[in-house]
C-alpha cells in the first residue's frame, strides 16, 4: 500500500513581509499568511485528504500552518508531533537584518552566496548552509517520518523553505544547483506518493508556486 506525504511551508510570517532574514525567529503569521494556510486546508479537505499523524517545527509560524490545515481537513485533534529537527535554516548573524540592507552591508554577491549556495553557512558560530540543514532534517525523516509513509499512512509536515527544500531535494533526486533555484510557496501543499522502497511513485503540487520567495 502506498503512502502519502504532504509537505507545506508556513504562510506568510511577519518577517516574510518585511523582507527580513528569520531562521530560527519566531515571528507570527500575517493576515495573508493565516489565509494561506487556511486555504491549504481548503485544498487538501476538497482532495478527500485525512492524515493519520502530523509533524512540524517549534516555531510558531510552521506549527499555527500545521493547525490550521489540520482544523481544514477537520482533524483538529489530531497527534502533531513538534521538533526543532523541522526548523528553519538557522541564519546566524542575519537573523533579523533586512535582505537589502545586509546586501548594501556585504554586497549583493555575497548575500545571494549565502542564501543560495549549498554549503556555504552565513556569517555567525550558529549559522547554517542548506547542508548543514539537510544533515538535522533527513536522519529525523528517516527514523522518524519515513517508516509511518511506508506503512501506508497519509503524513502531513508543515516545515519552512529550507528543511523542506533538503526533503525535496533528495525525493526529487536533484542536485545542489538545482535544488538552490528551487522556490516553494507558502502554503502550497505538495503530495507525494512513496513507492515502497521510499521512491517516489507521484507528485502533485496543490497551488502555485509562482509566487514564491
């Protein structure tokens, strides 16, 4: 029997808004991020979608997206389970500074390094690459998400750009240049459909990533 993963970033976070660089901040969601969220339930429950567990971050942006979707499907009560395993990126020293204004600080050629190279962490002794976040967020998935889509069980994980960017990556076979132009949308669910030997068998993308930052 085939099991389903759904994977989802956040809505909009405040910081989102302001072009702000988050990570492992905790701001909230914005009016649109709510709506997003919200309608990611929409599309999920108009699929037929029931989940059996969920999983998502501590930070509150991913966990209030998790919520939400679950309160669409209704599942509200549903078991969620929340480990910073699932965080963002932790972008050390620029967390928090506007994306312009660090580009005017560095330049604009490091900054797109930073954000968008594959292992090359930002400046700061906690700052980490896609890499270093791929190296937290697969053994999680593998010891403690994969076996639940394996037996069949329809998962719902409600991540952030980058934790779910290094799933992506390695489902999607893709390597780290293309992984680096790979932009998800907030709130846009993408199902995947595992064969059983943890290979994808399909996958659908519930929205439009168009929009994507």
């Amino acid at each position: 029997m085939s099991g389903k993963l759904i994977l989802v970033r956040h809505g909009q976070s405040e910081w989102n808004k302001l072009n702000l660089f988050t990570g492992w901040k905790d701001p909230d969601l914005t009016a649109q991020g709510v709506e997003e969220a919200q309608e990611a339930g929409r599309a999920l429950a108009e699929k037929g979608f029931k989940f059996d567990i969920a999983f998502t971050s501590v930070l509150q942006r991913a966990e209030k997206t998790c919520q939400m979707i679950l309160d669409g499907v209704g599942q509200s009560d549903l078991e969620t389970i929340h480990d910073q395993a699932l965080n963002e990126r932790n972008y050390g020293d620029l967390a928090g500074l506007n994306k312009d204004d660090a580009r005017e600080k560095w330049g604009e050629e490091q900054v797109h390094i930073w954000r968008r190279s594959y292992d090359t962490p930002p400046p700061g002794d906690e700052g980490e690459s896609l890499r270093d976040t791929g190296a937290r967020v697969w053994p999680y998935f593998m010891t403690d998400i994969l076996p639940r889509v394996l037996r069949g069980e329809t998962v719902l994980v409600a991540a952030h750009g980058n934790s779910l960017r290094s799933l992506i990556m390695v489902l999607d076979r893709m390597d780290k240049e293309s992984i680096l132009k790979l932009n998800l949308g907030t709130g846009v669910p993408i199902v995947y459909e595992l064969n059983a030997d943890s290979t994808v068998k399909s996958k659908e993308v519930l929205g439009d990533m168009s929009g994507a930052h």
